[in-house]
C-alpha cells in the first residue's frame, strides 16, 4: 500500500487481475480495463497492480505516464477533447481554445472546481472534413467557432443544473 | 429498394447515426423497403449519406441528409420517385470526386455492409486466400508482391516483397506478423476507413502474408482513439473464424491462423516499429536499436513482420488481379494506388485514392474543387509531422516517393493538409514541433532536447521576440537531429521547420526583423480593432465576446479594449458590416 490517503475498493478488478495478471505483455491491456473501471488510475490501485503482477510501482508508473489515455486524476463531468489535428489547427482549433479556456477558466488538463467539465486537447479525432472539432463524451461536434463551442458548453451546463 | 446509410466515424459524427435512426423508426410503414448500413464513402464534406439501392445498382445518391428527411427518402424509396427529394441529390460536379479516382484499397469502402462477411464475400472476398493456399507456394506470392512494386504505405516506402521474404527467410518455428493501424499523423484518416469499412479486405491481406512469411500468430495493432474501427475488426474477426477463414487448418488445409487486436494507448512514436512491438509486449512505447531488424527479431523476440493497414488492403487485388495489373499503374519508380485524406482549406474534402503520377494540382484542384472559399492556395502539408509544406510553385509535382523527396516534404502515410493565405508558415512549423515535442518518447537526447530546443526558438519567433541568427540556429540544430535522432520520429522531425524556412524564409524574417506575421495569425502579433466609421453600433461583438473585451453603447461606435482581448477572432468573423480590421 502506498500511503494511507487513498482507499479505492480494491475488488473492483480482481476479475481484470485473475484474467490478466499472469499473462506476459498484457499491462497496457489491464490499465485500459483498470481506467474503465474507475474513470481514472488511482494511484493505490497503481501499487496493488505492481504487486499483483510481480512488478514494480515505478514500472507501472512508467507505463501510465507513457501514454496518453491514461490519466492519474479523476475528470469532470463532462470531458472535452479538443482536437488540435493538422486540419483543426489549420481551420482555427486555438481560437476555439481560447474561448474555452476563458469560458470555464481552466487549463489544458484541468477540471473546472464544480467538477463540471476537463479540457483536454487531443492529437487527432480523424473527423478532419468537420474541422474544427471537439468531442464531448463521444459526442462530436464540428464546424465550431468560438460561439458555437461556448453555445455548447452552456447548454450541457444547463442540462446538469436540471438534472440535479 | 434498399436504403443505405454511410456509417464511418466522420459520418456519424455529421449525424448519420440520427438520420438511421430516424429512418428505422420510421420503415415499418413502408412496404418494399429495407434498411442497412455501410462504411465511409470517403466523400467526408456531403456527410451524413444516404444511398438507395435497386438491387446491386446505385439508384439515388442523397447528401447533407438530416434527420427530418427521413420520412421523404422513405416516401422516395417506395415510390421510386425522386421528384420530392430532388433538393436532396448529390450534384453532378460532387460525382466526380469519385469518377476521378481509381480505388483498389478503399474498392469496397462505402459500397458494402461491413458488418456483413457475406457482403464481402459476395463482393469477391476471401477468393485470393482461396487462391493462394489451393497452389501458391510462399516464393510464388512473394515474387507477385514483387512484381506488383507494392512499397509500405505507412510512410517509409520500402518494398514489401523484401520485408516478407527476410520474415520468410527467418529461422524459427514461431513467427509473427503485425498489422500497424496505430494512425497516429494528425490529419491522416485513411487507415481507420478501411477498418471500418472494410475490415474483410485486411484480415484477407493479413492472411495472406501469414502464410508467405510461415507465421501462425497475427496481431492489429489499432489507435485506442478508434473505437468504431475496433468494434468492427472485432465482428470480422469472429466472423472470420465462424467460417474457418481463421483458426486451425483455414479452408481444410494445413496452414493455421490466429489474429488478435491489441488496442493502443495513445503515443505517436508507436507507429514506429519496434516501439509498436515494445507496447504490445506491454511496455513504454520505446524504440529499439536497429539491427538486428523486426525480420530476425521482433515480438518476444521472434521473426516478425509490420505492414500498414494500406499495404495490406491492396494484397487480396494484387493476387487476384496479379503484379502486372498492380505495377501497369504509377511512375517508374512507385506502383499502384496511394490514397490520401484531403483536409484543410479544400472545398471538397474526403479520402481520395488515385494512381501514382497523378500531380498535387490533379488532388487539390481536379478532385478537390480548389481552395474554400475560392482563397489563394499556399501551400499543401504532406506526410505530417515527418514531412513538409509544398508550395505553389511546385503544385504540379508529381505525386511518386521519389518525386514528393525532392521537395523535402515525403508521401508519408497520405494526409495532404491544404492551407491558405490565412496560414502562417513559422507558426505551423512551430504547432508540428509542439507535436514531435510531447511525442518524443525521451530514449536518445537529440530528440529529446533538440525538439524542444527548436520548439523555444520557433515559440519566440511567433512571439515578436525572435532574435537574429534564430533561422540559422534553427536549421544547425535540424541537421544535427536528423543525423543523431534514433529512429524515424526524431529523424524526420525536422522536416516541416525544414522545408518551410526553404520555401517561406521571408516569413520567418518578417516575424524576427520587423515583428510582423504576414498571415495575421500569431495572436502576439496582431490586433484587433474596430474601425468607427464602419460600425453600426449593434453590438452583437459585445454580447459575444469571451473575454468581455468589448464596450460600447447601442448605434455608437464600439472600442476593444486591447489588455482583455484574447484574440480568438469571434469579432471579425460575426461583424456583419466588416467594420473589425486584423492589423
């Protein structure tokens, strides 16, 4: 155990481990299914893994941070990708940027304080033709502009506030 | 009839999955009509489409479809008659994005259901397979691989004749062949097509090159970014096995195969070989030192072989059609079909595959209708991060390996990015640097340290703060990485920084010498600002501006206030009476 702060339930992934844990190669597969479980990769479920699979935290830790789907603290409500593919950037994906930057008043990476929204830019959705893009729980939106994008963010903030 | 939705990740992204939706709530009134779906048709600006089919013939092609169209394509449909959705049908000029191509990789993308083995099959799937293991001796598929001229359409070109054959000739019993669907080029979208479109066509290839090289273990390596593309190849997969087409003893024969997908994790760098192999073994995606090559010792230290989706989904035509169809198309020296994603400042964008020999002009302007909103062309981007911006003057360079080269920007995997004026030049060098930056995966320090020293000096030229000798800096430390850097990201890094001080030098001098971006992009070099004669006092910038940046009161001239703007354009682009000049 890493430190007595965190305290994730710890049985959620005996089923990934019991499948996963004695078959070589399969770490990435059992932090993809790990991340699935909880949202993110709590940092004591990191050393349970470690331990589970006869390795070591700083290596697991070194394959969480590798990647970028991985992600070491828990996202917002909703999880903006922002694309900054060739296209995006080429049809004014900072411009978009910025006004949601200044809208919710975080930074790329970071969740608003109501636990509401992450931005996150991402390398490529592969939805070039509907550039700029972004994508917000698997729902894509095209074509933006800056007033567009905010519109949108307004609307899902909407949305939260009726369902409380 | 038959009434076919387009359903590829850029599709439904338009709203197609709405419009199928819509239209299957609505069939059960309508007598004669079914309902299916297909993959991506590759002509991306008319999404969402729907196709109606009478029997294997294209009766009506409808673009930009909405949900509230449904019930009129329905009435359409039944009725046979097109007069009520006349408004609906693609235009003719649309057609010839397609007439204009010559398609052996994408051949069934966008006509068959890619859910469907049967589809496939009826479409002549699976007859090479058939082919190759009912006579064809491994030498025998090499030597047509050889002849075809086939080279790997990931990026680097190499023949696949001669990967196939050093797997091949590999000692071990145990061998493995892997298929890298990592796309990691922003702006290159090819690959996840065929997936979702026509998965079949990639396990037939892959097939294929399991029995040539003797490997009883496949392996697809698919971007976690693409979850439709790994819900599909999955379905295929199974199907596949259903039919023995995968398994033990495939089609009664002694030859036996597995295939898997391994789902990545997002890391550029992936895409290069033996770090693909180091992440399917589950480790951080870092290269390896070369020799000994994948060929003689890959995964778990096995001979194994790595081809692109692309290279794989033109084998099944080359063993049917055979190497001299192949090799009958292209320049003396690159064969075949490349495909291309079209992106950026283009009026008509999608995927677009035609023979080699074609030039840039015949892609951007035949096929792709020229720049959008009639602007002037400056450049296109080729190969992303790894290639470079081919400017005007060279836009009737023909599209080969060799040809591309000369330019210093290289075919790559086929994003062709277009710009306009609007772009600046230093500051797109300066966004793939971003790029190569983050993805550098740390292993040797040229690349770890010169991106990122190259990515500062790139910063500080689109900030108004660069320095005199910055260029030449600049183009020192690019020779010194491409000489230094481990592999094929680090080495091909500093092709965009390269190729753009090339053709667009006087860009970059007038960021240093005269703080000034000749495109009106860098935000720390242009303002905004409201010309008071123009502006009718209607204050719509006010009440849309993110940053509150603007004042003014109604039927008066309005002011930005300079220190709050964040320069994100909404003014210009909203101000109906062009009274916001970029300065």
């Amino acid at each position: 155990m890493c430190c007595n702060h965190c305290k994730s339930d710890l049985t959620l992934i005996e089923g990934v481990l019991k499948e996963y844990a004695d078959q070589k190669g399969s770490l990435i597969t059992i932090l993809q299914k790990t991340q699935d479980i909880y949202g993110y990769l709590p940092i004591d479920v990191i050393y349970h893994i470690a331990e589970r699979t006869g390795s070591t935290p700083a290596r697991v830790l070194g394959v969480a941070t590798f990647y970028a789907q991985f992600r070491l603290q828990p996202i917002g409500k909703y999880l903006i990708m922002l694309c900054q593919g060739t296209a995006c950037h080429v049809n004014g994906s900072e411009r978009i940027e910025a006004a949601i930057k200044q809208e919710l008043g975080i930074e790329d990476g970071e969740t608003t304080a109501d636990g509401l929204f992450t931005l996150k830019n991402v390398a490529c959705l592969g939805c070039c033709s509907l550039s700029p893009v972004m994508m917000i729980n698997d729902e894509t939106y095209g074509s933006l502009t800056p007033d567009k994008a905010i519109g949108i963010l307004n609307e899902l903030r909407a949305k939260a506030e009726e369902s409380k | 009839m038959k009434v076919i939705v387009g359903q590829g990740s850029c599709g439904i992204a338009a709203g197609a999955q709405k419009v199928y939706n819509a239209i299957e709530d609505k069939i059960s009134a309508f007598s004669g009509v079914t309902l299916g779906v297909t993959g991506c048709i590759g002509m991306c600006y008319l999404e969402p489409i729907v196709d109606l089919y009478e029997g294997e013939e294209l009766f009506a092609r409808f673009v930009r479809v909405k949900a509230e169209d449904a019930e009129r394509i329905l009435n359409a449909a039944q009725a046979m008659c097109l007069d009520d959705v006349a408004d609906l049908l693609i235009e003719d000029e649309d057609k010839a994005f397609l007439s204009q191509q010559t398609r052996i990789a994408l051949r069934n993308c966008g006509i068959i259901d890619p859910t469907s083995i049967e589809a496939y099959i009826a479409a002549g799937g699976y007859e090479a397979i058939k082919k190759v293991l009912s006579g064809m001796t491994q030498e025998d598929v090499i030597e047509v691989i050889k002849v075809s001229g086939l080279a790997g359409r990931g990026g680097a070109g190499f023949p696949t004749w001669f990967k196939w054959n050093a797997a091949k000739e590999s000692k071990g019993d145990e061998k493995y062949l892997i298929c890298n669907a990592d796309e990691g080029d922003p702006g290159a979208f090819m690959d996840r097509a065929v997936i979702e479109s026509d998965p079949h066509t990639l396990i037939e290839g892959m097939l294929i090159g399991a029995y040539t090289i003797g490997a009883k273990e496949a392996v697809v390596y698919v971007r976690a970014e693409y979850p439709l593309a790994i819900k599909r190849l999955q379905n295929a997969i199974d199907e596949a096995k259903a039919k023995n087409l995968l398994g033990k003893n495939i089609l009664g024969t002694d030859f036996s195969c597995e295939m898997r997908i391994k789902a990545g994790a997002g890391a550029f760098v992936c895409g290069e070989e033996t770090a693909l192999i180091e992440s399917l073994e589950g480790e951080r995606g870092m290269p390896r030192l070369k020799p000994p090559f994948p060929a003689q010792c890959g995964y778990w230290q096995k001979p194994s072989n790595i081809n692109n989706v692309e290279t794989f989904a033109n084998v099944a035509w080359i063993i049917n059609n055979g190497g001299e169809a192949f090799a009958a198309m292209g320049t003396e020296n690159s064969k075949g079909t490349k495909v291309f994603a079209l992106t950026g400042k283009i009026k008509k964008g999608g995927l677009v595959e035609i023979p080699m020999g074609k030039t840039l002009r015949d892609v951007i302007y035949g096929i792709g209708g020229g720049i959008k909103n009639d602007a002037e062309f400056k450049a296109v981007q080729m190969g992303g991060p790894s290639g470079g911006c081919i400017p005007k003057e060279l836009l009737d360079t023909v599209i080969d390996y060799k040809a591309l080269g000369a330019t210093g920007a290289i075919m790559g995997s086929g994003g062709m990015v277009v710009m306009d004026s609007s772009t600046c030049m230093p500051a797109m060098a300066k966004f793939f640097l971003d790029f190569t930056a983050k993805e550098s995966c740390g292993k040797c320090v040229p690349c770890r340290i010169g991106t990122k020293r190259m990515l500062e000096i790139l910063t500080r030229i689109c900030n108004g703060e660069g320095k005199e000798g910055d260029i030449e800096l600049l183009e020192e430390l690019c020779l010194a990485i491409k000489d230094g850097a481990l592999c094929g990201l680090g080495q091909t890094a500093p092709n965009p920084v390269l190729t753009t001080i090339r053709y667009f030098r006087n860009e970059y001098e007038a960021h240093i010498n005269q703080k000034k971006c000749p495109a009106k992009e860098c935000s720390n070099l242009i303002t905004y600002e409201i010309n008071s004669d123009k502006c009718k006092g209607c204050t719509l910038c006010a009440k849309k501006c993110p940053a509150s940046a603007i004042s003014g009161e109604l039927k008066k001239a309005h002011v930005i206030d300079q220190s709050a703007c964040i320069k994100c354009g909404q003014c210009v682009t909203l101000c109906k009476f062009g009274a916001i000049s970029t300065n």
